[in-house]
C-alpha cells in the first residue's frame, strides 16, 4: 500500500509542479508575468522531490523499506513546505496548493509506514551460511 501511496503523491506532486509555469503566469491576468528566482529554486526543489518520491515506489517495491521510507517522509515534508507556501511566492492559486498539500501528506503517510514497518515485514535472510565458520579437513 504505501508503494501505491508513493506513485499517486509523487505523480500528483509532479503534475502539479509542471503545471505551476502556466499557471503562475496567467493567474493574476497579466501576460508578461516575470518569474523570479525563488519562484524558479522552488519549482526545481519541487520536481526534484516528486521524483524522489516516484524513486521511493521502486525503493519500496524491491522490499529496502527503511530507506523508502527516509528518503519519502523527507520528500514528503519538502512538498508539504513548499505547497502551503512557506518558502517563496509558490503558492499561485487555492486549488493548485490543495493538490500538492494532499499529495505531499499521501508521500509523508506512505513514507511513515515504509519507515515504521520496515523490520516487521521482511524476513530476516538466513545465518547459517553467513556466520557459521567453514570447518576443514
């Protein structure tokens, strides 16, 4: 399940991320809209965390739970951040910042259950051929 979190928070996230250029220039109604620098950092910042979330679905498809699970709840808090508009000017329109929350929390919920359920899932991979000394003749 929290694969499947990954896929749909990272998706939406990035959606929303490449969809921030057109909106963000015809929002407020004026065609020459001039983007500033943290407007571009953080839409960098923001692609560069959904993909990191889509990672984390192949992280925690392969069963490598606890580092899914790290890399999403930080990702996750970096979208969040940035989505409810606490760096920069990010946040152009109601709609758009409701979606990339959403999606941010769904990264930070499948992040947490990849981080807290990363020793009880997996088998652990047997000793006895690891640890036993070889005896010789």
């Amino acid at each position: 399940m929290a694969a499947a979190l990954f896929v749909i928070g990272g998706v939406i996230s990035l959606v929303i991320s490449i969809l921030a250029i057109p909106i963000a220039s015809i929002y407020p109604f004026t065609l020459p809209a001039s983007f500033s620098f943290v407007f571009a950092v953080v839409l960098v910042v923001s692609l560069i965390c959904s993909l990191g979330a889509i990672h984390c679905y192949t992280l925690a498809s392969r069963r490598l739970l606890s580092q899914a699970g790290m890399r999403g709840i930080i990702f996750g808090a970096i979208l969040l951040t940035l989505s409810l508009g606490l760096v920069g000017t990010f946040r152009v329109a109601n709609v758009n910042s409701q979606l990339g929350a959403v999606s941010a929390i769904l990264v930070l919920i499948a992040g947490a259950m990849s981080f807290v359920l990363r020793e009880s899932v997996l088998p652990r991979p047997p000793t006895m051929f690891h640890e036993q000394p070889i005896a010789q003749r």
